[in-house]
C-alpha cells in the first residue's frame, strides 16, 4: 500500500481555507493538499500520497544514505 | 491455421457478456480471438495473426487491414480520434513492408453529436492522410440514435502492396533476432488517461500519434527485417508476448534500454502505472536479423519518427513463448499479458 | 526522477546484495508488511538476488486484500443506489464482491467514479446537491489523514450529502496477530516505511522488546529495501532486536504529528475483521461519535447486509506468510487475477496477484 512519490513544490496557494501546492513530479505537476505540512516552501521536496503531502524529503539523509552505499565492497566474500 | 497458444494455462472463464476487458488487448481479448472468432472464420490467412492480412493476387501480394477507434475523449494533447485512424490503419500496413495505397473511412456518428466537433475530426483526418500521402478513397457513414454509440466510432481499412523481397511477418522472428523499439514508450496512452481522468499534465504529455511507413521503407532499405508490430493497445509488453507466442521464441528484453519521457513515467509513477503495459500510436517493434541490427538503427536514428530508437533485447531459443525482462537492479521477470487494462492505484 | 532514480541504481544494488551475502551466515525468514514492498520485490526480482538462506515471507499490508467480504457487499450496495454517486480509488473496481465488482456495477448503470484524492469527492459533493456522494474510505494508516481531512473539511464548509464508508486497518495490532500465532516463523520485520512517515515508529518499540524482532523501517525502491534486509540481517546475526529507521529521508521517529492530530479527531480504533484472517482486535478506525452524520454505514440501511466467506484458498496463510503464493495447488490455474480465489489475489498490491502478474506462475 500507500504509494507515495517526491515532488517539488512549485508553488502555495489557499484554496477557501484549505493550503494547496503545485507541486512538479519530474516534470507533470499536479496538486496536492499541503494541510499536514504548514512549514514547507517551494523549493523543497516532499512525499505526497492521494493528493496530499505526508513528510518532507531530507536531502541531506538522502545523499547520506547513497554515501553509505557507495562505499560498500562490490565483491562479496562468498565464492 | 497456427494455434494462438499462450505459455500459461487459462483458466476456463466463462463469461455470459462481454466485458470491457475483451477490448483492452489483453488476456481476454486474446481468449475471445481464440475461442470465438478464429474457429468461426478459420483460414490460413487470419491464423497468422499479424495486424494486417497479405492477399496473393496473380504475382502481387496485397496487405489488406482494419481498424476501429473508439476512444474517448476525441481530443486529447497531441491528436484526436481522425488523426488516430488515419495513423493507426496507414501503420497496420505499414508493418507487413507494404507501402499503404489507400484507405477507406466508415463513420458511425451519435444523434446530437456537434457538427463543429465533427468538422474538426474531419478536418484533422485529411491533414492526417495529405502528409501521410494516402488518399482517403472511400467511406461511409452511419447515424444512430442518441446513447446507441459514444458521439463517434470511426473503422479505417487499408491496402498496400507489399514488395517482392519483403517478407514480414510475426512468424518470422527467429533466435538471434535483436529486438529494436523506435522510440519512447507511453506517451499516447498517458496523453489520453490524462485528459480522460482530468489529471492535469501542464502539457508535458502528448500522444506520439505518427504514419510510420516511411520510418518502415528506411528500415527494409538497410537490413532484413523479420517481424514488425506496432505496440498499440496493450503496450509493448503485448507486442512482445504476441510475437514470442506466434514465432514460438523467447525474448529477453532489458529494462534499462526501454526509452521512457520522464514526464511519462512521472506520471505512472503518481497513477501507479507500468509503461510497459500503456499504449502507443507512433511506434513500432522490430525483430532485424542480428547482422543488420547496426545498420537498422542508424537508418531508424536518420528519421523523424526514429530518432530514439534503441536496441532492447533478443530473441532466444529458451523458454519459447515467454518473455523475461532485465530489471534495473540486475532481476528477472517475466512480462506477461495482463487481464484488463491498468486502473490508477494507491496502493 | 529526483529521489527516485537515485534508489534504482545498479552499481549500489550489487553492492548491497554483496554485502547481504557476506553477513548471512544462516537462514533468516523476513516479513516486509506493506504490500507495495512486496510489489517492489517481485516487480524488480529483489528475491532473486537474495542469499539462498534468506527467505521474504510477504505480510498482510494491502488494505484492498484484506477488506472483508461484507464491507465490500455493502460498498457494492451503495453503488447500485440511483441516488448515491460512489467514489472510491481505482484499487478497489474489479475486487470482486458476493456478484460482480464495481466495473460491472458501472457498466450496469451505476454511478461509480475513481478518484485520485478524497477531496475531488467534496467537489463531486458541491456540484452535485441532489446526489448522495460515497467514498470508500480505504487504507492504512498513510491514507487515514487524506481520508480524515475530507470529513473534516466537509463539515466546515457544510456538505451535507457526503459521507464515508470506512475500511481503514492499522499496522501493529496486525503484525502482533502474526507474532502471536503458533505457526509463526518471521524473525524479524521491513517496516512500512510510509506507514511511519505519518506514525512515527515509537509504537514499535515496546513491539521489538517484547517479541525479540528487529523492525526495519524500510522505504519502497529496490535500494530502500536492500539497505532494510542488510540491517535486518546484520541486527539478526547480532542477536538485537531493536527498531531501526532505514527510511530516514522521509521517516522520523516522531511521525507527522499534524497528520496523526487530525486522524484521531475524525477516527477512533475499533475491532476490525481481515479479509483471510478474521477479527483482529483494536486494528480498524471508525468515525468518531461526533462525525456520524458522514459515516455511510449508518447513514443508509447496510446491516442486512451480511456475508461470509469462502474456505477455498490460503490467502489466510499467505498473510502471514506462512506460505508463499506459488506454494499454493491453485495459483495461477483456478486462482488468478481475472478468477480470484481469495483475498490476496483479488488485488494488484496482493502477494498473489504481484507474484502473478509478474510472471511467478510461469518461472517461480
């Protein structure tokens, strides 16, 4: 369950009392509901799942992460 | 008459009506050719289940095909429902090497449907054929009432003349064959979902509706070319699945290689959509025998409707009829005809 | 595709594979919960890859799937009502009911429409004052918040004809269902990784302490769910049982607290019975007292609805994985995607529908 995908907010807006965003997903944009995350600025990446975004995505944990990865051993041990 | 076999066992599913799922190019529109239509029109010519029939006549081959187009909505980014038709039915011939001759256009039109929508469709189905340059060279026209059909269904045929030396068939593929696409893959069918689900694409998506014919004399011209098809309903994974099934071939085709826009996949990723399975109307898949495959590409790269492409797999001898798929990561699976057509997902 | 493609990278998944084989000194058996895991494995062939000894046992997290058999008669119910316009997402349209499913409920006239957020069902609402609008109110926990906003906002701006038919399954009660049972053989869990962007993982802990099971929050690309495996292993080989966060991009252990605010003041927990499992105490959400006036199961006439189903498949075991999908006599001959035998086939998230769509029946 629960697909969820990263997008850029492009841009706010207030839609009669509800927070909105245009948010670019590699280049289609499309809407999403921006209630849970008041904080957050165009620019910035976050996860939206049904038209509403659910977390931030933190870039510096993500290139960490991909750091992390990189300097594992390609070969394995076992043969 | 050659069995459509699939490589797996189909449950029996009887079904009293007819479900929109017999029309998605899948599964079931595979199950109803099979136990309906082959056994009742039983001939050689329709056995071979290629998109076009080639008819001998004296010493001349004749491709003869039909098509209908029954989307909605009419007008979506990059094309409409004439456009289409014109497109669809110049490329079915297309892909059996035969230059097309001629088309023929039947209409079926809805009472109240509006004459300026029609005159658009109309308009856009001869610009369509004069840069095709296929003469529209007969047609019909039907009205029903009101709620009896969708505003308009339009069914083209067409004719072409195949060329002495060309001999293109589905059940030409061999082991060894290099698979080539000729461009990317799910532009049309995102174009249309987008605008018939109301999913707002910023005009980032459009159909790649495009004539092929020409794109097809560039490729015979460079290289043996053993089988075409064009991966319309169904997607390329239909294509692929239908030629490994007819040829009795397996395909190993390689995820990396396949072509996508990156807003296309952008927008299955949201909607939970595979590329694979979504439709085009611009391309096509060709199986070259492996010595031309260079030369097929470089001359497929030297034209508009080409300029993308790329080799992505091979025909083997293993696992006849099935088609594995390289993923991303180094996997393997196995690509296979679904039932119905994709819906959006959340999960 | 920005954070996304980066975690579909070859080079970096051979290394993690590498690195797997190299800590796996023996056999592990690791359940991932959510059902779009088990989609990204099979879809990508992860399993494939894996040690020999390192078996992915596919846990019950596809909401679809697990949607009794009588809430979905009752969805079905609502959408043959001329006045009711039933929204729902596509997941739901060709799960089959007691006759038929929601495709063929349209084709039959019924007004059924696929959403892609709850809020298009408020517009649908507006512009439609003589219509009841329904929406099936699936998910887990990820969904609750988006479902739970359209309620609240249509009490603020007054709709009167919409309401929800809730279906909403929570994580822990389920995964403790499956640490419970006798025949239970998962030693550690892939946590949902998009579960815990809304919750949080604090409620895992006391989980991890008790039943002595690493529990991996783990995100959704192959990446994602190579690095959840490696720490799963690497916590299994070390004897530690503790929740680690292996999603940290877009998960916190605090969760989304907004998100979480406005669920439990839409919903409180209830008892809730999985499709193939049964009553799992304390593992739904329904609407709370106050928000009755949007709850369709009280709203219009369901409770003669009642059904009950039928014993023929495994979709129970394959839940808790206790059996794998190729396991079963009827996979992909009586049971398949277009004949559903049971729960876990009836959805394109289901183990048994993933395994076969890609191909699993064919070359396991």
């Amino acid at each position: 369950m629960c697909l969820a995908v990263p997008g850029k907010i492009v841009e706010l807006r207030d839609d009669g009392g509800v927070p909105m965003a245009r948010v670019d997903f590699g280049g289609v944009s499309r809407d999403a509901c921006m209630a849970y995350l008041p904080d957050a600025k165009p620019g910035e990446y976050v996860l939206v799942h049904v038209g509403f975004a659910i977390s931030s995505v933190d870039e510096e944990e993500a290139l960490r992460t991909l750091a992390d990865l990189a300097e594992l051993d390609e070969i394995s041990g076992l043969e | 008459m050659t069995d459509f076999t699939l490589s797996c066992p189909l449950p029996v599913a009887e079904r009293k009506t007819v479900v929109l799922g017999h029309g998605s190019g899948g599964k079931l529109t595979a199950q109803l050719i099979r136990d309906l239509f082959l056994p009742a029109f039983d001939n050689p010519l329709l056995g071979r289940l290629d998109d076009q029939a080639v008819l001998e006549a004296g010493s001349a081959r004749i491709a003869f095909t039909t098509d209908s187009f029954v989307v909605t909505p009419l007008f979506f980014p990059g094309g409409d429902i004439g456009k289409l038709a014109v497109h669809g039915t110049v490329n079915d011939i297309a892909m059996s090497g035969a230059m097309p001759l001629a088309l023929s256009a039947a209409f079926i039109l809805e009472e109240g449907f509006s004459m300026e929508e029609l005159g658009r469709v109309v308009a856009s189905m001869a610009e369509a054929a004069r840069a095709a340059g296929v003469p529209i060279a007969t047609g019909d026209t039907k009205v029903v009432p009101q709620g009896a059909a969708d505003k308009m269904f339009i069914t083209t045929s067409g004719v072409g003349l195949v060329p002495e030396n060309i001999h293109i068939s589905a059940s030409n593929a061999r082991p060894g064959d290099r698979i080539l696409l000729s461009g990317t893959i799910g532009d049309h069918g995102m174009a249309v979902m987008a605008k018939r689900e109301g999913l707002e694409f910023d005009g980032a998506i459009e159909s790649d509706t495009a004539p092929l014919h020409r794109l097809v004399a560039a490729m015979t011209a460079a290289g043996e070319i053993h089988a075409l098809r064009d991966p319309t309903r169904g997607g390329l994974a239909a294509t692929l699945v239908e030629i490994a099934a007819v040829a009795r071939i397996g395909v190993e085709a390689v995820a990396g290689a396949i072509p996508v826009r990156e807003p296309v996949r952008a927008a299955c990723e949201l909607l939970g959509l595979d590329p694979l399975f979504v439709a085009n109307e611009g391309k096509l898949v060709a199986f070259v025998a492996a010595a031309d495959a260079g030369r097929v590409l470089e001359a497929m790269r030297s034209m508009p409707e080409g300029r993308e492409a790329a080799i992505i797999g091979e025909a083997v001898e293993a696992h006849p009829g099935m088609v594995l798929l390289k993923t991303e990561v180094g996997g393997t699976r196995v690509v296979d005809l679904p039932f119905h057509e994709q819906l959006p997902r959340i999960c | 595709m920005k954070y996304v493609d980066e975690f579909r990278n070859h080079a970096l998944a051979q290394k993690l594979f590498a690195e797997i084989g190299r800590r796996a000194t023996r056999p592990w058996v690791i359940m991932e919960v959510c059902g779009g895991q088990t989609h990204s494995i099979v879809k990508y062939g992860l399993d494939q890859l894996l040690p020999p000894g390192i078996e992915l046992a596919h846990g019950p997290g596809c909401p679809v799937c697990v949607t009794s058999l009588e809430l979905i008669d009752r969805a079905h119910a609502l959408a043959r009502r001329p006045e009711v316009i039933f929204c729902s997402f596509g997941d739901m349209l060709r799960v089959p009911g007691s006759e038929g499913d929601l495709f063929g409920i349209r084709a039959q006239g019924g007004d059924v429409r696929v959403v892609y957020s709850p809020l298009d069902c408020l517009k649908l609402a507006r512009e439609n004052p003589n219509r009841r609008v329904v929406f099936f109110a699936i998910g887990f926990e990820t969904t609750a918040p988006a479902n739970a906003m359209s309620v609240w906002q249509a009490r603020a701006q007054g709709i009167r004809n919409y309401s929800i038919l809730v279906s909403h399954v929570t994580v822990p009660p389920a995964m403790i269902a499956i640490l419970e049972s006798p025949a239970n053989r998962v030693q550690a869990f892939l946590g949902a990784g998009h579960v815990c962007a809304v919750m949080g993982y604090e409620e895992y802990e006391p989980l991890a302490a008790r039943y002595q099971v690493p529990i991996v929050v783990t995100g959704f690309e192959p990446l994602d769910l190579l690095e959840g495996i490696l720490a799963a292993v690497r916590q299994l080989e070390q004897g530690r049982h503790e929740v680690e966060n292996s999603y940290a991009r877009v998960v916190s252990r605090g969760g989304n607290p907004e998100a979480r605010r406005m669920i439990f003041r839409v919903f409180e927990p209830c008892d809730r019975a999985w499709r193939g499992i049964g009553v799992i105490a304390g593992s739904g959400y329904r609407l709370r007292e106050e928000f009755h006036d949007f709850d369709a199961a009280r709203l219009f006439d369901l409770d003669a609805i009642v059904s009950t189903e039928p014993e023929t498949c495994i979709s129970g075991l394959v839940l808790q994985g206790a059996r794998r999908p190729h396991e079963c006599p009827e996979f992909g001959t009586r049971c398949t995607p277009e004949t559903p035998l049971g729960a876990t086939m009836v959805s394109a998230e289901g183990a048994c529908a993933a395994y076969y769509n890609y191909g699993r029946h064919l070359r396991p």
